[in-house]
C-alpha cells in the first residue's frame, strides 16, 4: 500500500473517531471531569499555602497521566465493546489503524490539555513567565504518552479487567518520560531557558522515535492476535 | 481463478477437540456450507478461516492463479456477515458504508450508496442513525458493507438469522448471484441454506 492510501485510510479511522466522540461526548467528558475535578480540589484544598514549583510541576503531570489513564484505552475498548473491532479487523491495514488511533488520542489530551493548562496556572499560581516552552514541554509529553499508552490501550482491548490493566501495563512504560516530563517542567517553571533543559527534551524525542517504531512494527500482531 | 485451500486444520481449545484434521480446497464457483449443533465450531472455523483465530495446526491459504496472496489482498477480497461483527451504531447507514469503502480503497459515489442500499432493501433509510434499526436492517446493511468491495471469498455466519421472509429471500439470491462468480461459505443450522452451495461439512461428529 503506498503512503498516499495509508493516509488516506489512517485518516478515515480518525474521522470516524472524531464523529463518534462529537455525537457521544464520552472520552471528552470523562478526561476533562477528571483533570477539571482534580484541579479544583488540590486548589481549594491548598487555600492561600502555595506548594513549591518541584511540586506544582509533579501535580502537573501527575493531573494529566490519570486523566490519560481514564480516556485512551477507549479508543479501542470502544471498539470492542461495541462488537465493531471484527469488522475494522476484515476491513482496515493495522498501520492504518494504529495511526488513525494515535492521532484521535493525541486530539483528545491535547483538548484537555487546552482547557486544564489554563486552570492550573490559575488555580495554583504556578509561575507562567516562560509560557511557550512550558508549551513546548507539554506537546513532547502528550505526544510521549499517546505514542505509548495506544498500543498498550489495543493489548487490554479484549482483557476482562481493562480499567486496571491499563494503568498497570502502561505506569512502567510512561515512568521515563514522566521523570524526564516533571524534570524539564519544573525547570520551566523556575524560569530556565531552552539550552538549560536540552537534555530532558532530547531523551523525550527519542523515547517518542523509539515508542512510535516498536509500535508500529508491533501493533498487527497485537491487533490481530 | 481464485482458491481457498485448507489442509488438515485442527483446533483446540485448552484440552477440548473442537475439530481436527479438516482438508478442503474451493475455487471460484464453488460453495460450501458448514453446519453442526451449538457450540461444534461453525463460527469458529470461519474466524480460522479468516485469519482471525489461530489453527491449533494446519494451514489456510489464499491463492489467485496459483500466487499466495499476500494479507492485503485477502483482506480487499474477502467479507463477512455475521451475528458477531457489528456496525457503528452512532454512524449513519451512509457514513458506515463510505467508512468501510474508503478502508478498501474504494470511493464510493452517492448513486452507489444508493445502488447499495436499494440492493438490500434499506431505500431512504441511508442518512439514519444504525443505533435505530431494527436488528434485521443492521443485517441487511452488513450485506451492503459487505458487496460494497465486490469479494471474491464471501463468508456468511448464520446469514439468514434476524431476517423476515423478504429478507431471506434476498439473501438466497444473492448467494444464488455471487456463486458464479466467487468462493462462498456459509455457516448455518437452516437445511434450506444447504441447498444453495455445491458442498456440506458437518462438524461435531
């Protein structure tokens, strides 16, 4: 299949995931609840006490892995439970599949990421002087655990306790670019420049090479095992 | 001239036999049914058949003039209808159709869609959500998904299973039409059914 046709193909799973969740909310409803939620309760629970920036940056992170946690696996336990996975199986080239998946994942958490970055400047006074880089580190690291949790999101797809096993099976792969992610954020945040947090961010590009390669050549015997 | 050739497929789940040692070869023109009680392994063989399952042993090919096919042409040349592979519910019967034609490569006009949709007897009902047909026209649209790649393997699961009168008929023509032309293979428990194809294997004995 030339490049053309897998986009092309890669490109109707995302369209067809996109019009889903515009007429059911359910993945959108369920991250933003949960990073919104969590948000609002550590700010009134903090009052007028700041934390420090170490801190702010880990409650940062720590905000979006669990909304990640709560939503991507949808993406193909949707697919499951609704009976429709057989017929994408006859029908759709795994690649095309699994780059359809990724992009909707990374539409989704960039979504919440849009609408919980703000309320987290705001709800814990995190210092916001060096706002593109912290965006920056912010792209790297959605891209970062999209790349990862979508392939662990297709091995639980058929399992009978997906909730937990996701969490489970992706927490040791997303510990590196967590550390790397809470590093480089904090050092955002402390107001360091972009040659300062170089080495996080290169060890973030090739977590995500690495990460994209072994899922791609991975996901057709998941998907169809 | 296309072929479907299976040698001595056997499987097993855990320490239960479903079936073993299971030879046949099909080639265009030719049709088979399977039939045997609950649970003897129709649906089964036909996830084996599809590649979808794993064979405890032996082997399934797919072959066009004597060339294996590789996984990409067997996928644009097979479908399936069956009780277990659904629609989107949330889709349109229009959006469902356009979806699975632009998986296969294939762009489908408007008059084709209608084509379609008239074909299994769903007229007017195209730009309706599927989550509010009724489970016989859920059938007759995965008949439409189905035709929409023209296949040359054609596997049918229980094919006349939520279908009225009309729709039984119509699903008789259309095996009656498609055997000429491809490999079919249906799985039932409805003696009528058997009539339509050249072969019968009965599993569970």
């Amino acid at each position: 299949m030339d490049s053309f046709g897998l986009a092309s193909k890669a490109f109707a799973v995302l369209a067809k995931d996109l019009r889903l969740e515009w007429r059911t909310r359910y993945a959108l409803n369920t991250i933003l609840m949960f990073g919104v939620t969590t948000l609002a309760v550590v700010s009134f629970s903090l009052g007028q006490a700041g934390l420090p920036v170490k801190l702010l940056a880990a409650l940062y992170w720590i905000v979006v892995f669990f909304s990640a946690m709560a939503a991507l696996a949808q993406v193909f336990t949707r697919e499951e439970e609704a009976g429709t996975a057989l017929a994408l199986r006859l029908s759709a080239d795994p690649n095309a599949v699994y780059l359809g998946k990724l992009f909707f994942n990374l539409i989704l958490l960039s979504t919440m990421a849009a609408i919980i970055t703000p309320l987290y400047f705001v709800f814990t006074d995190a210092p916001a002087d060096n706002i593109l880089l912290f965006v920056l580190v912010l792209g790297l690291g959605i891209v970062a655990l999209c790349t990862a949790t979508t392939l662990v999101a297709a091995i639980i797809s058929r399992a009978a306790v997906r909730g937990a096993l996701f969490a489970v099976l992706s927490f040791p792969i997303l510990l590196l670019p967590l550390i790397l992610l809470v590093s480089a954020s904090d050092s955002v945040l402390l107001g360091q420049s972009i040659s300062e947090i170089l080495a996080p961010l290169q060890a973030l590009i090739a977590y995500i090479v690495v990460m994209l390669t072994a899922s791609i050549m991975l996901f057709r015997f998941v998907w169809k095992a | 001239m296309y072929t479907l050739k299976v040698e001595n497929l056997s499987k097993r789940f855990g320490s239960r036999r479903v079936f073993s040692d299971l030879s046949f070869e099909l080639t265009t023109g030719r049709s088979l049914s399977i039939t045997g009680r609950n649970g003897s392994g129709k649906t089964t063989l036909l996830m084996l058949l599809l590649g979808l399952h794993h064979a405890t042993q032996g082997k399934v090919s797919y072959v066009c003039d004597s060339e294996q096919l590789p996984d990409s042409a067997v996928r644009a040349g097979t479908a399936l209808v069956s009780p277990y592979l659904n629609l989107y519910d949330q889709l349109t019967g229009e959006e469902n159709l356009v979806f699975f034609a632009t998986l296969s490569g294939i762009n489908l006009s408007g008059k084709r869609i209608d084509e379609l949709l008239a074909t299994v007897g769903l007229e007017r009902r195209g730009v309706d959500p599927v989550g509010a047909y009724s489970s016989g026209m859920k059938q007759r649209l995965k008949y439409a998904v189905a035709l929409l790649k023209d296949p040359a393997y054609l596997f049918l699961d229980e094919p006349t299973s939520n279908l009225d009168i009309d729709g039984k008929l119509f699903v008789r023509q259309l095996v009656e039409s498609r055997r000429r032309n491809s490999i079919v293979v249906i799985a039932t428990n409805e003696e009528e059914d058997y009539s339509l194809t050249d072969g019968l294997i009965r599993l569970g004995q």
